[in-house]
C-alpha cells in the first residue's frame, strides 16, 4: 500500500473527503515527526509505540578496499508494534 491508497482507504473508512484524509495523514506525519526529532516517544494504544534510540559510534569496513572507517554516533527511528496490532497479523 503507498500513500495515494492509505489516503482513499482512510476516507473511505471515515467517510469525509480524500483531500481532507490527506491533510489528516500528513497532520499525523508531521506530528509523530516533531515528536521523534524532539526525543519523546509517541504511543498508540493497541497499534504500536515511536521512538527514537541512540547508536553508538562504531568502526566499521569498507567492503570495497576493507579499509577500517569510524561511523559517527546517530539517532535512528524506532517502532515497536502494539499487543493487539500483532494478534490482528497473526
């Protein structure tokens, strides 16, 4: 599913508009986005929980040469699916 097909699926389900149903889903986008960047965590009951987890800096290869590199420290986005979005896939 791409964004054009979640955006109909969501107007259709809540019946309003596909051009209001866009508006919603890049609010909601935006949201958990200024969320992640500012370190909180963004939790949906049953659906799942975004966060955001520090990684170390590390050494690393080259697979090319093998030379030895240094890979800077990063934040990464996380999800971790909610009890009742994994009972729903399985």
């Amino acid at each position: 599913m791409n964004k054009a097909e979640l955006i109909e699926a969501m107007a259709e389900s809540a019946d309003i508009s596909k051009a209001a149903a866009g508006r919603a889903l890049d609010g909601m986008v935006d949201a958990v986005t200024k969320a992640m960047k500012e370190g909180d965590t963004l939790s949906l009951v049953g659906f799942g929980t975004f966060s955001v987890k520090e990684r170390a800096a590390r050494e690393g290869r080259n697979p090319q040469t093998g030379e030895t590199i240094k890979i800077k420290a990063s934040r990464i986005p996380s999800f971790k699916a909610g009890k009742a979005l994994k009972d729903a896939i399985n």
